[in-house]
C-alpha cells in the first residue's frame, strides 16, 4: 500500500512539472514572440514610442523651441546640400556575411584628401537621416558615406541587429571603404542604435579607422531593454526579457546579452568621442558615464549637453558640438596623441 501510494504521489509530482513545463514553455513562445515582433521586426510598434511623462527629464520651453528650430535648419540646410552634391552622389551596397544585400550613398568630394566620414543611423530610422549630419563632414573635405542598416530599408533583412549585427555588417563597410582607397583615413559617427553599432565594432576595426564619435548610445542592449520594458509597460525583466531572449536567438540568431556595449568599448584603444543629451528619456545618460568609464584604453572625451533630448545635442547646441567634433578629431585622430 505504502509503495502504491509512493507511486501516486510521483505521478502527481511527474504530471504537475510537466504541466508547469508546458505552461512556461507556452508562455516563452508567446511572451517571447510578441516581443520579439515588437522590438526586432520593423514598423511592428517599437518606433512608437509613449512613456509616462514623469519619467522625462525636464526641458524648459524655451529649448524645446530652440531645438525644433534648429532641427527646421538643419533639415533645410541638409536638401540644399544634397541639391548641391546631387551629381557626387554614388548608390553603393554591400553584401553582409550572413548573405544580406545592405544599401547606402557614397557622396564624393573633390578634395583630393583620403578622409571619409561614415555615418549609422539609429533605431528604425533610415539613412536620411543622416543627412543632417554629412554636410558638416563633407565641408570639412570628407568623402561621405550613409548607410542602411539591417531591416531598414532599402538594405536586406527580416530582423533589426541592435547594433550588435549591425557592428558586424559595419566592419564589411569599413574594409569596403579600404578595398576602394588604400589611404582611407575613416571617421565613424553613429546616433543611438548607430552609436551603438560603431561602438560595438571599436574592438576590432582596422587602423584605417582614425577615431569615433558616439551619440547617445546604450551600454547594452540587455539594459535598454530592461529599461523600456519599465518605461513603456511597467514589466520587470525577468521573466519577460529572458523569454525575448530565447525567441531571438531562435528566430533573429543572436543573443541579445552579447550586445554589451560596455565589454567591447572597454577593449578599444581608438580615440572615442562620447556625446549625451542631459534630458535623454530614451537612453538615460547614465549609459553614457558607464560607457566613458569602462573605456580603459586611449583617448577619450565625455560631452553632455543639458536639456538636449534623445538625439537632440546636434539641435540643442549645433556650433558647439561640431566643435567638439572636430576638435576632438584633430586632437586624436592621427592616433599620436593621448
């Protein structure tokens, strides 16, 4: 009796955690799914993006309006210089190692210096946006390249790479720019996700590639996730971003904790410009101390702008930060100095 008993109890206990086995299984599929939808496929809800309004940082009004007229300008400035460089402009792709056909503009200078300057968008962004940024490039004599990355169109792609995919089809950008110029001296700009992407190539990119500006990027893309998991739904990490992750792996081939940031920064001797907006509610600005922290190796600067929003220090103090930009470039960027 005692032994039939005993049975009946592991039969219990087998047919309850097989029940929980399916239940969380289930459970990872669907929570998994939904999310992975929303945050890697494109125009699938992540580029729509509400948050509590207490949890911005402040702006007065007055640099909101300077910065929606700055951005006018700079949206302005950007369609009269590609009126003027309309006849330089080269449309040029790539092929990614994983076989994805990636898209972009070559926008040639007739200086006769070797500069090149290659600007990464961000997030479900596309590559004009870039534009507001080449011209102050290609004024300073650079040959300038945009690109589309990933699942952005019109470049190949069903999943969005979080800058750690991304990194990888940029070093297949970086080593095009040298099969063309073997003098290829190669400045790397990325806003956000862009920024993440240049960064998380900083480890590894060849010594054509002079110096990087970083703008408002995150440390990880664990920790961005996490973060707008609590802004935008109120969900704790875990279980719900494990459950992502194990549906990334499957379905978009990589592992969302391999995107750290900080690890691969932390490996980088190049000089890297790091550049924040204080009232960043997207990426908080506490990604960009960590990020200038963990860099142990070569030059770097830190710029915050105050009350400059995500993406927003180019608007908030336009002369300023290509000063700094440029600055920094020729303080660092022959790689001679410390």
């Amino acid at each position: 009796m005692k032994n039939k008993k005993g049975l009946t109890w592991l039969k219990k206990l087998g047919i309850s955690l097989a029940l929980l086995t399916v239940i969380s299984l289930a459970a990872t599929y669907f929570v998994g799914n939904y999310f992975v939808d929303y945050a890697l496929v494109p125009n699938q809800g992540g580029q729509d993006r509400q948050v509590d309004q207490e949890t911005k940082p402040g702006q007065t009004k007055s640099a909101v309006h300077e910065i929606n007229a700055n951005k006018a300008q700079a949206k302005a400035d950007a369609k009269a210089w590609l009126d003027q460089v309309g006849d330089k402009k080269e449309a040029v792709s790539i092929r990614s190692q994983d076989g994805l056909a990636l898209s972009g503009n070559l926008f040639h200078n007739d200086s006769d210096q070797h500069k090149y300057a290659l600007i990464v968008h961000g997030y479900q962004g596309q590559e004009a946006d870039s534009y507001d940024i080449a011209p102050a490039f290609y004024q300073k004599g650079y040959q300038v390249l945009t690109i589309s990355l990933r699942a952005h169109a019109p470049s190949q792609g069903q999943y969005i790479g979080m800058g750690y995919l991304d990194s990888q089809d940029l070093l297949q950008w970086v080593q095009w720019l040298i099969d063309r110029d073997s003098q290829a001296q190669i400045v790397l700009h990325g806003t956000s996700m862009g920024s993440a992407t240049v960064l998380m190539a900083s480890d590894k990119l060849p010594a054509a590639v002079k110096a990087v500006v970083a703008d408002c990027g995150y440390s990880s893309i664990w920790d961005i996730f996490a973060s707008e998991l609590d802004k935008r739904f109120n969900l704790p990490t875990f279980p719900v971003l494990y459950m992502a992750n194990t549906m990334a792996r499957l379905r978009a081939g990589y592992d969302l904790r391999e995107g750290n940031t900080l690890e691969y920064v932390a490996q980088s001797s190049l000089p890297i410009l790091f550049i924040h907006g204080a009232a960043d509610d997207f990426v908080p600005v506490s990604m960009a101390r960590e990020l200038y922290d963990a860099k142990a190796k070569g030059p770097k600067e830190l710029y915050i702008v105050p009350e400059a929003g995500h993406a927003e220090a180019k608007y908030k103090e336009p002369t300023t930060y290509y000063q700094k930009i440029f600055q920094f470039i020729q303080d660092y960027g022959d790689g001679n100095k410390e």
